[in-house]
C-alpha cells in the first residue's frame, strides 16, 4: 500500500483484491505487490494505468486451469515496489482459487479488510495515512512501530 498504485480508490471499477505474500505476511526482499482486478476486457485496465500516468508492462500468458485452457493479462507496473496486475473475469471474483505456492486457499484482500488489517498491525502509520491521505517515507515505514513495542511490552508483563 505504499504506492498510488495500490490505492484501491485508483482500481475500484474492477473491484481490486491485495493477494499473494504481501497479502498473507510472507515477502521477501524481491516480493511483488500482487493485485487481483476483475473486467471483461483487460484492455478497460491497461487503458486506466495509461490514463493515471504509470509505467508498466503488459503481458499476456495462457495457462490451464482446471483442464481449460485461459488467456491471463498481467500489468506489471514500475513504483516504489513492483507491481504485478493480474485481470480475471468478472466470474473469477467470487471463486476461491488455491495458491501456487502451498495448494492451500488463496487470500485475497479486499480494501475493507486490508484497512482493518493495517488499522490493527500499523496503528500510528495507517492513522497518518487516513489523516493526511499520504504514505509515509519509506524510512519511518521501516523503523519499529510504537504499537508493536507497546503490544511486546504487555506480553512480557507478568
């Protein structure tokens, strides 16, 4: 969420979901930020990331699932982290897909729950944020969260 480009308010036409290891806490240090969107026409995405400005790349995979063949739209967008755009079907958005990595179910974030989500985990930053409608620094992202040593502190007390 530390970009224009993962404001859900930017893609609420195509009803954005936060996925893969940003989504579940896993990342790394090449992690991507993967965003599930849903259209009919990927070409309505690709034209609103040209309209906002971004710089990206489209590329388009076909894939097998469930023993059909289906042709995949990535956006692949160059921010602060990388951004990966995967367009779906509309009929894709109430499916409940397993994960590449572990088979089990995939989690995907809508914005409702990745606010409350980071309400909870990033009290002080996410207050800023819904505050001033900005992202903090990358730097004040990276140091200790005040609540996270307020939260440790009361589970060392006796």
């Amino acid at each position: 969420w530390s970009s224009d480009v993962c404001s859900s308010d930017l893609l609420v036409p195509f009803s954005p979901r936060l996925t893969g290891g940003v989504a579940t806490g896993h990342i790394r240090e090449r992690s991507e930020i993967e965003l599930h969107v849903f259209a009919r026409d990927a070409e309505d995405v690709i034209e609103r990331a040209k309209r906002l400005g971004w710089t990206f790349e489209v590329e388009r995979t076909a894939t097998r699932s469930s023993g059909r063949g289906t042709d995949v739209t990535r956006v692949h967008v160059v921010d602060v982290f990388p951004v990966v755009i995967t367009v779906l079907p509309p009929e894709a958005e109430g499916a409940h897909p397993r994960s590449a990595g572990d088979e089990g179910p995939m989690l995907r974030l809508r914005d409702g729950a990745l606010r409350a989500l980071l309400a909870r985990d990033h009290t002080a930053l996410f207050q800023k944020y819904e505050r001033y409608g900005e992202v903090p620094p990358l730097e004040d992202i990276l140091v200790d969260d005040p609540d996270e040593d307020r939260d440790d502190a009361a589970s060392e007390a006796p």
